[in-house]
C-alpha cells in the first residue's frame, strides 16, 4: 500500500459506510416504535457528519490486526458520544447554534427541553451498546470494562467535559496559545485520543506501540482543533456573529505562528508512524488530511485563508461541501 496507489477517499467512504450501517443497526434496528425523542436521536446521529473518531479507532485497529466486529460497537459508541456533545454544546447556554451538519441544529428542530434529553439518551446508548454480552463473549469482561473505563475517562471530567467547563472559565485577555492547547487537548483531543487508543487495544497493541498511538492520536487531535479553528475564522464572520468574542487558536497566536504549529504537529503524527511502513498510511493520509484541510496555510499574507478560495487536497470540509465523505 504505497502512497501513490492509496485511495484516500474510497477507504474513508468504506469505512464511513460501516460506522454509518453499524448506527443505523444500533438506534434504528434495536429501537422499535417512534418517540419524538428516538426522532431525535436519530436526526443528530444518522444524517451527517465526517465520522472521522469511529474511522480513526478502525484505522488504528486494522493495523494491529483487530476484526471490524470488535470494533464497530467501541467506534460506534465515540460517534454517538461525539453528537452528543455536539447537540449540547450548541444548546443556547452553551454556543447557541442555530445550524449542525447542515441542518437546523436539535434544538431548533425539536426545542430544548428534548435536544437535551436527546444528548443524554446518545451518552447512555453508547455505554449500552459497549456493555453488550456478546462483545463481552467476544473480547473477555476485563477487557471490555478497561474498554469502558478509558472511554469514560475520555468523555467526563477529566477529558472533553472537563475540558469544556475549564473553556468557559476562560479571562478574556489571560488566553495564551498553552493555555488553549491544554484545554483543546481536553475538549477534542481526549476523546480522539481515545477513539484511536481504543483500536490498538482491542488490537492487543504491545505497550511501546500504544504509547506510539497516543501521541500520534495527541497530535492530530490538537491539528484537529486547531484547524477547525481556522476554518471556523470564516464562519464566524459570515454566520456567527455571536461568535466573534471567543478566544480560539488563530485569534491568540496569529496565523504564522497557528500555520507553524500545525506543520509541526503533522510531524509528530508521521513521525510516530514511521516504523509501521505501508500498514500505517491510512493513519498517515489522515494525519496530512486534517493537517492539510486549511491547504496547510493558517494564513498567507497575514490574512486567514477563506476556505473558498482554494481547491481542497484531501477532501471537502465543513463551511464548505457539507455532505461529503469525510
Ligand atoms: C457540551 C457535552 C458538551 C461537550 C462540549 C466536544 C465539545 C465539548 C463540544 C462539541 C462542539 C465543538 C465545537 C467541539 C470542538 C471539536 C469539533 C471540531 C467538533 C466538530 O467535530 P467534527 O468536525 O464534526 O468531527 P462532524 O459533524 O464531522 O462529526
């Protein structure tokens, strides 16, 4: 699987695919009758989004030789912990978000009161379907309960939770890049950390490659916020007006330095890569793919790339083509 003959996009649509059959089975299926809450449910989970967690918990699993039934119900369970937290966080106490993935976001669809219940119920679904006795069969009860417990770790108030609560605590003028790279490493990067951790060690990954995936999942998981701050710079002025007093990456260290960064970052994730050769270029493409998703540029000129303005390498983006693979 040399670079030049690696189909980025057809293995993301493949395995998006696989997320996306895996949810439909778990909120569809084993849900019969409709509630406006399991309407709900599914509007926020089963229409859209990139899957980029769950495809990265596949990606690091496949290379340590994991069966994909093992891993669709852990990868399954980010997904769902991820749109929860989207539906919350833009509840109007939170960042008032008027659109998700394209669409009216869950409250303005269903009112709060449900988009609430609706967040709650994805949390408790994905802790549902980790516990379920045939994956415990497959994979042994004390593996299983370490399973959950890093993923609980990773959600709650030592991870994206916590990380979130430190955010809105957050001086106006007190924000250093440090500071917000603490907190991103919270908010986004625990639970992606975590979806790529998840696969190694239901890959019975040895400890010094374990460690590897951490710090490659660490550094594209601070890539990934840190770019979708710069893309966010674009929609900000156009779509969210309210938006404009958060302190993000770009705003606080300034484009040159932000476009350092992430070349940076993107780095580490090939560095820690290098020794699996051609098994590890999914985990590599992806790492260029979000390092890569602002063109490599936080800025030209002192300005910010508006996303509009150049073609993408690899693949369309939020802001942008909302409905595409990845
Ligand atoms: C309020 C429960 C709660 C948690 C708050 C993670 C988080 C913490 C909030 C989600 C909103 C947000 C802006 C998170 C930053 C991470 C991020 C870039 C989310 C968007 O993720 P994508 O691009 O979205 O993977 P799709 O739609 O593709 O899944």
């Amino acid at each position: 699987m040399a670079r030049d003959n690696f189909d980025m996009q057809r293995y993301l649509l493949i395995r998006k695919s696989f997320i996306d059959n895996a949810l439909h089975h778990y909120l569809k299926k084993n849900h019969q009758g409709t509630s406006v809450l399991h309407e709900a449910v599914c509007y926020s989970a089963l229409d859209g989004g990139k899957r980029f967690r769950p495809i990265l918990t596949l990606a690091v699993g496949e290379l340590f030789g994991a069966k994909r039934r093992v891993l669709l119900p852990f990868a399954c369970a980010i997904e769902l912990i991820h749109c929860y937290s989207l539906i919350h966080d833009d509840l109007p106490a939170l960042d008032n978000d008027d659109l998700r993935r394209g669409k009216p976001s869950c409250h303005k669809r269903f009112g709060e009161a449900i988009a609430l219940l609706a967040g709650d119920a994805l949390l408790t679904e994905s802790f549902f379907i980790m516990s379920d006795p045939r994956v415990a069969r497959l994979l042994g009860v004390p593996l299983v309960s370490k399973l959950i417990r890093e993923v609980s770790d990773a959600a709650g108030i030592r991870g994206m939770i916590g990380g979130q609560s430190t955010e809105l605590e957050l001086v106006k003028g007190k924000v250093t890049p440090r500071v917000l790279e603490g907190l991103d490493r919270l908010k986004t990067g625990a639970l992606i950390t975590t979806a790529a951790r998840l696969g190694a060690i239901i890959g019975g990954a040895a400890r010094k490659d374990l460690d590897k995936v951490t710090r490659y999942a660490q550094a594209l998981g601070l890539a990934f916020q840190i770019t979708d701050d710069i893309l966010d710079a674009h929609e900000v002025s156009n779509d969210k007006p309210n938006h404009t007093d958060i302190a993000n990456y770009l705003s606080v260290a300034g484009p040159a330095r932000t476009s350092e960064r992430v070349k940076d970052l993107l780095a580490d994730c090939l560095r820690e890569m290098q020794p699996y050769g051609v098994e590890a270029e999914p985990l590599r493409e992806i790492a260029r793919y979000v390092a890569l998703r602002t063109n490599g540029d936080a800025a030209r000129d002192g300005e910010v790339v508006r996303p509009d303005e150049q073609p993408l390498r690899a693949g369309p983006m939020k802001g942008r083509i909302k409905h595409a693979a990845f």
